[in-house]
C-alpha cells in the first residue's frame, strides 16, 4: 500500500493512470492522528490533522500497490510507448547518446537514460554513482487488519521506542498496518501466530482502534537511509529510490519520487520535439538541483524525527509530548506541514499546483 499525496495524484491523473485505478483499490483518508508512547490519541502528545482545517476534500490517498502498477503500465501502453522487460548488464554513456545492453544480449540506443530501477539500482552501479547514508537495524512489518473500531478515514501513527506503527485506512473498513520495529523484535513477531501477532499489534496501538484481527501474511522489508552523492552522468540521471531510500514513517517515499518525475518533465519541457536536447547538461543540472535539495531535506527531516521518537530518554519524552501540543496549537505551522506532506508546498511544478490544470 502506499500513501499518496495531492501532488502525486494530480501527477498521475495528467498521465492517465489515476484515471485507470479502481476505486475499490484506493481510498481518501480524510484526517491523521500522530501520537507520542507516552500520550493519547486526541490528547495530551498528540497531533491530528483534519482536511476540513485547510480547506482540502482530503489528505491524500491509500492505493493498493497491484492495482497503482498495473495502472500505470496500462497508461504507458495507452501512451504508444514501447516497453521491454529485462535486467540491465552494462550502460555506457557518451556526449551522443547512451546504450544499454540487457541481460537477454539486447541493446538499446537512447539520448537519455532515466533510471529508477529502486533503491539497489543497478544503473545507478553502472553509472559509477556513489551514495551515502546508514541502515537503521529496523524492519517494516505490513499486513492488513481487521479491528472493531472503525478507522473513520482516518491515518493513526503511534511513535514507539522500537519505531513507529501506522494504520492506513482501506476502502473496506480494515486497515494497513505498517510496523517498524528493530530487526531482532521483527523476526520474532515474524514467528507468532496470527492471533499472538494481533495481539501483540494491539498492545502496541494502545487498543486506540480495539481488538484486532490479522487478515493477511505479515510481510516484511529492511529499512535504510540511503542517498545518492549525485543525481545525474552525461546522458543519464537518477529518480526515485536510485536517488533515495528514507524511513516511511511519514509515507513519503513514492511521493519524493513522482515529484522527481513531475520535475524532471517540467525541465525537459523545452526538449519537446527534439530528441537532442534531452540529454542537454543545463536542463539536467537544473532537474539535479532543484529535487537533491528537496530530497536532502526530506530525508534529513525523517532521519532526525526517527531519531527524535525513538530516544527513551525521559526528559526527550516530555520535550516531545509539548512539542506535539504546541504544533497543535499553531494553526499557521500545522497548515504550512499539512501542505508540504500534500506536495503542495516547496519547489513543486507550477502545472501541479492548480485543479484547472487537470482539465486540460
């Protein structure tokens, strides 16, 4: 499941992907509640915003993972463009154009490579790019759940020593859960038993949606921080996971990415027509400046709340519990958050910002 932010909708919607998405599989959630080990959902360390406050028919949405690829392939395929399947072995890149070889012996000719082959980006090797960053020794545990309280389109975060767990709202009632917790604690909840995991996921909710019933498998993947030192090579640059991995706890991953897309666009806008000035280095450069700042930002941000929630430090309790009151006593900072996690605040593209856009 991923959450999707206005921006990333907007963006998908000009594509023609969200168009293709089924309603069954995505769902708006309309407020989020964020709360501290130490507080109350609602109440004292806690935050909640509501998309009634900034005047938004909601916060984003959830989106099934499946049904978000499949979409999109469908979108490409609409579009006229031709897909090839297969593993890059080598990429070689000159000031004419660059090629890529497959692992099935093909070889593709192109005057730009745009790589976001994810977070163990085999072109971003190739490309000799370098990257920076650290493993946080957590693993994010997802699953579906079923609970007696109802979600109320609502998005609940608990913020727990061993990481934080989200509930993401789906369309039919349940939820998706995703559970950070350090590798060792992941690989024993891994082990339990439906009923022995929904109970220990219940304990750590604080029972803030009731009793809970696992619905599907737990799965489970490594979380990191890793950024790439650069974003671009002669004729080639990187976007999404390639240019960055951060922690999830704010959902924000594939949003970084589609905004990168969104961005790498607008620059190539006066590429349109002449294939030559794709590969231009003034136009990539600008695309490198513009998302590594954004992208640096936020990875350091997520970095730094992780880093924040996770101390158990009694005096950093009570410092975050005043901290969370105070942004909800703040309606100017909690709008200016709430439109920077929309995608609607920073340097995004200016053809994001307006609805009427979307109409043409």
């Amino acid at each position: 499941m991923f959450a999707l932010s206005r921006a990333s909708q907007r963006l998908l919607q000009l594509c023609g992907t969200w168009q293709r998405i089924p309603k069954a599989r995505c769902h708006p959630y309309e407020r989020m509640c964020v709360w501290d080990a130490s507080g109350v959902p609602g109440g004292r360390g806690s935050l909640t915003f509501d998309c009634a406050e900034i005047g938004e028919p909601n916060l984003g949405f959830i989106v099934e993972g499946r049904a978000l690829a499949s979409a999109s392939l469908e979108s490409v395929g609409a579009s006229g463009a031709v897909l090839f399947e297969g593993t890059v072995q080598t990429l070689r890149v000159d000031a004419q154009e660059a090629r890529v070889r497959l692992e099935d012996g093909r070889e593709l000719a192109a005057k730009l490579v745009i790589a976001a082959d994810g977070v163990a980006s085999k072109s971003r090797e190739l490309l000799g790019i370098e990257t920076a960053g650290h493993a946080y020794h957590q693993d994010a545990l997802v699953a579906h759940v079923r609970t007696t309280q109802p979600h109320r389109n609502t998005a609940w975060q608990r913020f727990l020593p061993g990481g934080p767990l989200a509930f993401l709202p789906l369309p039919d009632g349940r939820s998706s859960i995703v559970w950070s917790v350090a590798r060792e604690a992941a690989g024993h909840l891994r082990s339990l038993e439906p009923g022995a995991f929904a109970a220990a996921l219940e304990t750590a909710s604080a029972g803030a949606l009731g009793a809970i019933e696992l619905t599907t498998p737990v799965a489970s993947f490594a979380l990191q921080l890793k950024v790439a030192v650069d974003y671009l090579r002669t004729r080639a640059v990187l976007l999404g996971d390639a240019g960055h991995a951060v922690h999830p706890l704010a959902g924000q991953g594939l949003n970084l990415g589609l905004l990168d897309c969104a961005s790498l666009a607008d620059e190539l806008a006066p590429a349109q027509g002449n294939a030559e000035l794709l590969g231009e280095p003034r136009l990539l450069r600008s695309y490198e400046r513009r998302r590594k700042s954004e992208n640096l930002l936020a990875a350091t941000a997520l970095d730094a709340l992780e880093r924040l929630f996770s101390s158990s430090n009694p005096l950093i309790e009570r410092l975050r519990a005043a901290g969370l009151g105070a942004v909800g006593r703040a309606p100017v900072l909690k709008r200016a958050l709430a439109l920077r996690a929309l995608g609607l605040a920073g340097d995004v593209p200016a053809f994001l910002r307006a609805e009427e856009n979307l109409s043409h």
